[in-house]
C-alpha cells in the first residue's frame, strides 16, 4: 500500500502532543546547543592559551642558529619588517663568570645579549625593578648572585670585560622549562658583546631573532605559517624555527589533551540528548499503542502509519535543530563573557553563527531523531491490529533486525561525526566502538537486572506489601524499567565516565604542582664532589635527591657502518638534518633501574648487575636516529669505543620533571667513564633557599643550581586556566544530562498515576504509594548505580586512552556523581509523582 | 443506614459551560440491601458510584457511611475505610496490567496487611467461585474482557467488604457467566449482609434486587 501521509491525522496528533514533542526537542537541542557551544569556547581557551604560551617565548616565533644569519636569511627578515612584523636580534652563549672578589671561584654562565626592545611579550622582573641596562653592566639571576654572595652594584668579569651588575633577573619570560640552559643566566646589551671579546671564529654562539608578528586573529596559525614561509626561504639545515604553540610542549600536549577533552564533552552531551530524546521518544511510542490499533482497525495500512510517525519524528528533528542552534548561540555568547572573565582574556573573541553551522546541526538532528526510534516506528506500524488493542500498555515488541541496523547505523554515525570533529580516526574508531560495545553491554545489562529483581520479588513472597509491589513494579513493567534504567544508567555512566577522565587529567596536569615535583636542578656536580653535595643537599631538602651521571658521547657507527660527515651538496635538506642529529654531542647516562616516569614499550630493560653492553632509547629519539631494536650502535667517550645492542624502547612522561635522558646503558658499562652528575630535587622549605646557595656556593662553587619553580609556576597558571575552563564545561554536561533524565522521569507520569489512583481506590494510602514508589525508585536507583559505575569505569578508561591520559579513579570524585545516581530517581521520581498522591481518583483513571 | 447521599450535586466545567450531571441525588442504603442503580447511558450513574464510594468529590452535598460524612474522613480516613469497608467493580475492570489475576485479586487483602501466601489462598477460592482458577497466573493483556472483569469481582470482595459498589458488572459477559457472577455477588449479599449497588442497564438484573433506584435528568426516583 502506498504510504500516503493523511495530513489532518498528522496535525491533529501533532497538536495534541504538543508539550512533549517539544521536550523530545528540547533534549536534542541541548545536545545540538553544546555542540555548537564548545566550538565557540575552544577556540575562546585555545586563544588564551596561545596568549600565554607566546610569553614563555618572548615572541611569536624564534629564529636560531649556530652560525650567523646570511645574506638572504637577513633580507627576508627585512621583508618582515616591512610587513609590520617586530624582528629583534638576541645572541646567547655560555661563558664563565669571574666575581671580583678574592674569594670569588668563577662558574659557568648563560649569556644572553640583548637590546632595548625585548621582550616582544612577556615581562622582564628585575630586582630593584625597572634599572635601565648600560653597555658595562649586567643583570644576573638572583639564584646566582646568592649562591655566589654578589649583589647590586658588584664588579664582575665576563671574557675581557669588567662589568657592574645593575639589577638581579626575579623573572625572564623566555626561560622555558624545556629549553632551559644548565646553567644561571646572565643578561648584557648586544653592544655589550664585543668588549667580552668571548665571540670569535669557532666560539659555540647561538643567534637569535625574535619575530612579533602583526596582530592577528589567529596568532597560533598565523606564527606556524610564518615559521613555514621562513624555513622554505631560508632552506638551511643549520637553522631553527620555533612558532610559540610550539615552545613548550608540556602546554601544546595539554592542550590537545584538553581540547580532545572538550570534543569528548560535546559529544557526550549530544549523545545525552539523543538517549533523553530516544528514551521519552519510545514511552510515546509505545503510549501510541492503542491509538495505532484503532488507526490499523479503521483501515490505516502499516505504510501510512511508519510515515506518520517517521514524520513526527521529523518534526522533533526540525524543532531541535532550530532551539539548539539558537540556543547554541546564546550559550556561546555566556560562555564566552565567563570564559574573558576567568581566563582574563584580552584577545577579542567574536562569536561566530554562520549557515554552515545550521546546516550542520539541521543534518545533526534529523539523524538522531529519525535514527534513534527508527525501530520503535517500525516495530509500532507493523505490529497486528488486535495484539494492539489487547496490549493496552505493554511495551512494544521487540523485534531484533532494526536494532542490529540501528547500531551499525549508530557505530557509522559516531564514527564519521567523531572523525570529523576531532580529525584523528583512532579516536573516531575507539570511541564509535566503546559506545557500541556499552550501549549493548548496557542492554543486556538492565534486562538481566530487571528480570533478576522480578525473580527476586517472586522468590520471597514474604516481603512486606510496599517493598513486594515496589519491587513486582520494576521488575514486571518490563519495557519501562529497562528504558529508564538504560536512559539512567548511560547517563550516569557517561557523566561518570567524564569525570573520571576530568580527574585522571587533573590530576597530571597538577602533579608539576604536587610535593613530589622537583623544581630545583644542581648540574656540574664532580664525581669527587657527589658525596659532599649529596650530605649537604640531603640535610635541606629532608629527602634523597635523584643523583644521574652524564657522559659525553658522540655516535661514530650504526651497525659498522661509520657516520661520517657527507658533503652537503647532493644531500637533501631531510638527510642533512639526519646527518647534523647524528654527528651531534650527546649526554648518556647509565642506570639500573627505570625511574616512575619512564615505561619500556618494546624489548625488555635490563636486570640491576647487568654487565653485557646494551643501550636503552627514546621511542623518538630511535625513531629519529632510524634504528630499533637489535641494532649495534658504536660511540666514542673521549677516545674510548664502546659498542652496544639496543635490547629496550621507553616513552618518557617529560611532565614527570625527571631528569630523563635518550640513551641509557647499565652501570657496571658505563661506570668507568669520565663523567660529571646531575641533580633534581625539591627543598623542604624554600625559605632555606638563600642559605642552602650559600653553603653551596662555599663548598662546590662550580656546581651551579638551576631554579625551575617560577617557570613551573608560569606554567602552571596557564594549565590550571585550562583546567577551570575543563570544570566548567563537564559541570554544564553534568546539569544537561540531569535535566535530560529528570524529563524522562516525569514523561511516565501518567502510566504513573493511573496505577496510583487503581490502588487508591482499593484502599491504598498515601503513605504506601509513596513507600511503593520509594522502593521501585530506589531499585531503578540502585541499579542505575551499580551499571553506571562499570560503565563509568569501561569508558573513562576508553576515553583516558585515546586521550592518552594516564588513568587515574579518583574514588571520591566519581562516587559523588553516582550516589547522585542512586539518589536522583527517586528524588525526581517523588517530585514528578507528589501530586498524583492527592489526585482525585476518578478524574486520573478517566484521564486516559 | 449504612449508606446515606444528601442531595448530591455533581458539575463538570467544560471549556463552554458548566454540566450538572447530578442534580439533588438523595437516597440511603441500609445494611445488607442490595440496589440496582438504572438509567440511560450517560445519565451519571458510572459518576453517581464514584461519589459514593468517596473515589470523587461531590460539588455539592455529602455521602454519609453509617453518619459519618466522607468528607470529613480526611485523606488518609478514606483510604482506611476504603481499605476495610469498600469493594469496588469499575465499569472497565482495571486491573493492573503488571499483577496477574491471582495477584489482582489478592490485592486488597495485601493491602490490609494479609501475608502474601494467606491473600492468595483466599484470592484463589474467589476465582474458582467464580470459574477462573484455569487462568489465575495470566495477565490482564492475556486475559478476554469477560475474564477480567470476574477477576475485578473477585477483588471486590475478597476482603470481605460492608458494601460492595459494581458498575455493570455483567456488561461483557455471556448469559450463563453473567449468572453465575450475579449468583456469586447475590451470595455475598446474602450471607455476609454486604450492601450492594450495581449498576446495570439489565431490567431483569434489576428486578432480582431489593430495591432500583433510576437516574434522570439528574436526579432519582
Ligand atoms: N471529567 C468529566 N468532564 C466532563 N464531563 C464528564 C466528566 N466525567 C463524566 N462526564 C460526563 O458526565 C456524564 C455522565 O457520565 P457517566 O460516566 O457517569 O455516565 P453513565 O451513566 O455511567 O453512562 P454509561 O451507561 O454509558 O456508562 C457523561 O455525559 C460524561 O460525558
Ligand atoms: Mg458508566
């Protein structure tokens, strides 16, 4: 039979239903809202971000290299300028520093040579702030000047040159945690530099130039295109090019962490929406049972009634599309206002509302609501006229076919929009599956449970009334405690799930803030010195600091085949880089045992004793250098060859603030080696810090101390910004779903009454109904709570690994969220009901 | 008088007007009759019984249990008398469609705080009496409308009530079902002294009652 819509019929139940096919909208259009939203405010963050992230380098991007600029290198910096860029030229160096005193031991220094305009952003703290830099002054770290005994107003020598320091370096804004030099920092003007007569041919000088770009507003894109356009003018492997995103990748990790974070978060709450609007989408369906059946009776063919309810379907699509954007819009707008205010943003932010994005939530919606009862229509326009009308408030069947489509359906659906919003197709893949593999596993799930509590209620006929009957009512209402139980527990196990994530990022985020970070490094500790240095820093900082020796090598065969400095015509620009990589210094280390923040991830680390010579790499460092495992690798340790066989790869977690190192070999190897040590640790009281300097200055004055916390701090403050942004959107996901939920609750309210009104005529009390209720709620409850936590536990650990968030069950973090679970239906459920309690019996049964 | 209604006035409020269904409706019952409620369809009866059994509130006027005026029972009163004193048979059974037939039946005893294994000894003789023990474990949806409606009998006076109201009672059943629920309904009437008004649009049902009280226009004679 044709499927010929009969329009009259289409309106009339269209206007009868008015409420709730708005709330079916509704709880799309949340999930179409956010959607829309979290574009906005990702970009909001990603700004601030980038805003402060440009400050750890001082510049948009840095320009380095080891050899002096040339000619062309020089024009095209021109060219920048002339385009409204700020170029400014640096220089830095290492050199020893001579204090001017008899006691003064000279040590090693960082020069960086500057001119009046830096810092292009960022500030330079100075202690007493503000001096002014003259050609025969210095500004000196004020870490240095206290382990040294110097102050302001000190002569010091640097190379042939006398010097007067001016002020103490508090704070330098491109210290960068790192690309932080081991050694403190001394700062002088460009013209500073040739009365040190320290830069001569063959002097290991590094030239700088930092770049401002004009303003832009997208100053991310815009420095990584900048750094594009210079490396292909300048086409020399001798030079680096940083674009600010770029400088510090504990910030750029994190931030993609995040922002995959947030597009998790997006999809959640859309999903939110599709399960709030698939689930009361269902009760109505199945509420339309009797209807159907007269419809059917009358003569209305199966084909007509699946396109009047596909349409009304449809139309919930429609109305979604429309609320969410607009909703989307002004939610956006909130955000955004909040957002400047918390994350003091400057940058002006613009909200964006384009076609585009309507289409896309227009598609979004009539998907899902046309996709999601799919089956219910199907499954209600084909079922047989009289087994209707019998089966006046039964469920529909269920018929196995359309579910199965459905779920590909759904498995393809995530997929693609996944695909399409985070751009990286593990994650798509990982995602549409884990929510595939849940959503069954949650079905057979809340099935297994409400037949368990039916057999339960049946196998204790000794109950007491309310607790038998609220028990017979979860577990004989069959169809409906499955929905709700499903709707709640997807809920709350996604919610669940995200704050597990939430929490698991959290907490690595914070743990360069946490005790247990080092924010202090010693280097160019002696190996006749380690004993000294290790009783003196063990007595201030109350533990044992990690002691790593450091070995100078250079690789000189891979396999037996020599690396030998090719010339450099004939070679591509890849192979020249490859070439310099190769030919360069490396510090090694020896180690028997890995520390926490390194994890093998292919071969197997050696046992502590271990003599045989045998080399430990850095997955990127071996995927740099081209070898794996298996593969001989030969250098030389100031004259001496050694060769060894790479038997492990590790990852390193470089947010640890561990000293790492790329090649590690056993002790008993590497242990006769000329080698000096490093140090990381953390004193018990920064206070102790001044005088922890001096009594180190006094005994070991080579060894230098490098003072992380401020440039920790720095980044720090941008992380935790991030993390507010992070809290803020999962609690807005949290309130969504909740409301989401709560509607679900509600819809079933009329079913609802007219048993409470059945058994107020036979004599029930209010007080029973209400324990009635109690009990079957608190069952839907105690349910939810149990499947919602597995599934808070299956996906969080999902989502944390395509995130790549170590995963981390914060116990009482997610336990708040699912005691809401065990809580909340009952709660809503009373509210929902309270007035079906007092109704008057008559009127509700003839309601229907 | 077990059963006294005092000028009872029912009105609904429509979008367009206000209907008086009943108009001054005052009779009494006493202990152990047996009334037979007549009267065209749509003429209140069905609205009439609710009053009665205290299911609806009159707009004005009050129904009395043994001088007692429902009204001032307060909520919980009502439920308590309905508890022990009421048996109910609604015009279209109502049952809950999660309980079977045996556990329907059971249900005002479980109410009255009966053990569940005691209510659905009793529940189970109710539903032999009454032809049903073959069908005590189906649910409502399995069950003909006929079946149902003997099953919301048997609910009625399981519990042994004072007064029993029924709305046509036998309206789906076959001559010979009817008869027997009549017999079983008469036999309650008879033995435990329940008052029992039935509505039915059945003259010789009617006939085998003490006493037809016919409703129109809004009011009894
Ligand atoms: N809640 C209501 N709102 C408006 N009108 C109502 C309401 N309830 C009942 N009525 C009207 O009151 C009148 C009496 O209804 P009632 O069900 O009492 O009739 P009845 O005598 O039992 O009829 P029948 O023999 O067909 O069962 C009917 O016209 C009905 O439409
Ligand atoms: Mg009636």
């Amino acid at each position: 039979m044709a499927g010929r819509l009969p329009r009259s019929l289409f309106l009339r139940l269209y206007r009868r239903n008015f409420g709730k096919l708005l709330f079916f909208s509704s709880c799309l259009a949340t999930g179409v809202a956010f959607l829309f939203a979290v574009g906005n405010v990702l970009d909001a963050v990603d700004r601030s971000v980038s805003e402060r992230s440009r400050e750890l380098l001082a510049a948009d991007l840095e320009v380095s290299s080891n050899r002096p600029f040339t000619h062309d290198a020089q024009a095209l910096f021109e060219t920048l300028r002339s385009e409204g860029s700020r170029v400014i030229p640096m220089t830095s160096f290492s050199s020893m520093l001579r204090p001017n005193s008899d006691s003064g031991v000279p040590f090693l220094v960082s020069v960086k040579a500057i001119t009046e305009e830096y810092p292009l952003y960022g500030r330079l703290t100075l202690e007493p702030p503000g001096v002014p830099l003259g050609i025969s002054e210095c500004y000196l770290e004020d870490t240095a000047a206290v382990q040294h005994g110097l102050t302001v107003g000190d002569r010091v020598g640097l190379g042939s040159a006398s010097l007067r320091i001016a002020a103490l370096i508090k704070a330098e804004p491109d210290k960068s945690m790192t690309r932080f030099s081991f050694a403190p920092r001394v700062i002088i003007t460009r013209d500073t530099v040739a009365r040190t007569g320290l830069v001569r041919f063959g002097s290991r000088i590094r030239q700088r130039r930092l770049i401002a770009l004009p303003p832009s507003n997208d100053p991310a894109s815009a420095a990584r295109a900048a750094v594009k356009r210079i490396a292909a003018g300048l086409a020399s492997p001798y030079v680096r090019i940083t674009a600010f995103p770029d400088a510090e990748p504990t910030i750029s990790r994190v931030l993609k962490r995040v922002t995959g974070f947030f597009v998790v978060v997006a999809l959640v709450t859309l999903i939110l929406g599709a399960i709030g609007m698939g689930a009361s989408l269902t009760l109505f369906l199945n509420e339309q049972l009797p209807t159907v059946g007269v419809l059917r009776c009358l003569g209305l063919g199966s084909n007509a009634i699946a396109l009047l309810y596909h349409s009304l379907c449809g139309v919930v699509g429609l109305q979604g599309a429309f609320l969410g954007s607009v909703g989307g819009w002004l939610l956006s707008g909130a955000a955004l206002g909040i957002l400047r205010e918390a994350l003091g943003m400057t940058v002006p932010v613009t909200l964006s509302f384009d076609w585009l994005t309507m289409l896309e939530a227009l598609g979004v919606s009539a998907v899902v609501a046309i996709g999601v009862p799919f089956a219910r229509v199907r499954a209600l326009s084909g079922v047989a006229p009289l087994a209707v009308m019998r089966d006046k408030t039964e469920a529909l069947p269920d018929r196995p076919g359309p579910a199965v489509i459905l779920a590909l359906a759904s498995l393809a659906a995530i997929y693609g929009y996944t695909l399409l919003k985070s751009n990286s197709s593990e994650m798509a893949r990982g995602f549409a599956i884990g929510l595939v593999v849940a959503a069954a596993g949650l079905a057979f799930l809340t099935a297994a449970a409400v037949r368990g509590v039916e057999s339960f209620a049946k196998r204790f006929p000794g109950l007491p009334f309310a607790l038998r009957h609220g028990l017979l009512i979860v577990g004989r209402e069959r169809a409906r405690s499955r929905i709700f139980l499903f709707t709640l527990s997807a809920g709350f196990g996604l919610l669940g799930a995200l704050d597990l994530v939430r929490t698991s990022l959290s907490r690595e985020i914070l743990l360069g803030k946490a005790e247990s970070v080092p924010d202090l490094f010693l280097v160019d500790i002696q190996k006749p010195q380690l004993k000294g240095v290790q009783s003196l820093t063990r007595s201030f900082s109350g533990n044992e600091p990690e002691y790593s020796p450091l070995i100078r090598a250079r690789f000189t065969h891979i396999n037996d085949e020599p690396i030998r400095r090719k010339p450099k015509e004939g070679l591509t620009l890849e192979e020249r880089s490859r070439q310099r990589f190769l030919l360069r210094e490396y510090n090694l280390t020896y180690k028997d045992k890995l520390n926490g923040s390194e994890k093998i991830i292919a071969g197997n680390f050696w046992s502590p004793g271990e003599t045989k010579a045998q080399i430990s790499l850095e997955k990127g460092f071996s995927e740099r250098m081209q070898v794996g495992l298996g593969d001989r690798l030969r250098f030389d340790i100031q004259g001496r060859p050694i060769e060894a066989v790479v038997t492990s790869l590790r990852t390193i977690d470089w947010m640890s603030m561990k000293p790492n190192f790329f090649v590690v070999l056993p002790r008993a190897v590497l242990e006769p080696a000329p080698q000096n040590f490093i140090a990381s640790f953390r004193l018990s009281s920064r206070d102790n810090m001044p005088e922890y300097q001096r009594a180190l200055g006094r005994g070991f004055p080579n060894v230098s101390v490098i003072d992380l916390s401020k440039v920790l701090d720095q980044v720090q403050d941008v992380l935790t910004t991030l993390l507010a942004a992070l809290k803020g959107v999962a609690w807005f996901c949290v309130g969504v779903g909740l409301l989401v939920l709560a509607g679900t609750i509600a819809l079933d309210r009329r079913a609802h009454a007219r048993r409470n009104a059945l058994l107020k005529a036979l004599g029930c009390s209010a007080r029973s109904l209400i324990a009635i209720d109690t009990v079957s709620f608190s069952m839907i409850g105690l349910l939810t709570f149990v499947i919602g936590c597995l599934t808070a536990l299956g996906l969080g650990r999902l989502i944390a690994h395509m995130l790549e968030i170590s995963f981390f069950v914060d116990a009482a973090a997610v336990g708040k969220t699912l005691a809401a679970a065990l809580l909340f239906p009952t709660i809503v459920g009373l509210l929902v009901n309270a007035r079906a309690y007092r109704a008057d019996v008559l009127k509700t049964l003839r309601a229907d | 008088m077990i059963l006294t209604a005092e000028n009872l006035i029912k009105e609904f409020s429509t979008p367009r007007k206000v209907l008086r269904i009943l108009d001054g409706v005052s009779f009494s019952v006493s202990a152990g009759e047996s009334v037979a409620i007549t009267g065209p369809s749509g003429s209140g009866k069905s609205s009439l019984l609710g009053l009665l059994a205290g299911l609806d509130r009159p707009t004005e006027g009050r129904v009395l249990f043994k001088g007692q005026a429902l009204a001032d029972m307060g909520e919980d009163g009502l439920s308590a008398w309905r508890r022990n004193c009421v048996g109910f048979v609604f015009q279209n059974f109502e049952l809950v469609s999660s309980l079977t037939a045996l556990e329907n039946a059971a249900l005002p005893l479980e109410i009255l705080g009966t053990s569940t294994r005691d209510a659905a000894a009793t529940a189970g003789n109710a539903l032999e009496t009454l032809g049903m023990s073959s069908r005590a474990d189906h649910f409502p949806n399995e069950l003909s409308g006929g079946e149902q409606q003997r099953v919301a009998i048997a609910r009625a006076y399981v519990h042994q009530p004072e007064i029993i109201f029924a709305d046509e009672p036998t309206g789906s059943l076959d001559e010979e079902t009817a008869e027997s629920v009549v017999k079983a309904l008469l036999q309650v009437n008879e033995e435990r002294k329940t008052a029992l008004l039935l509505v039915t649009h059945n003259p010789d049902l009617a006939g085998r009652l003490d006493r037809v009280l016919t409703i129109h226009g809004g009011s009894v004679a």
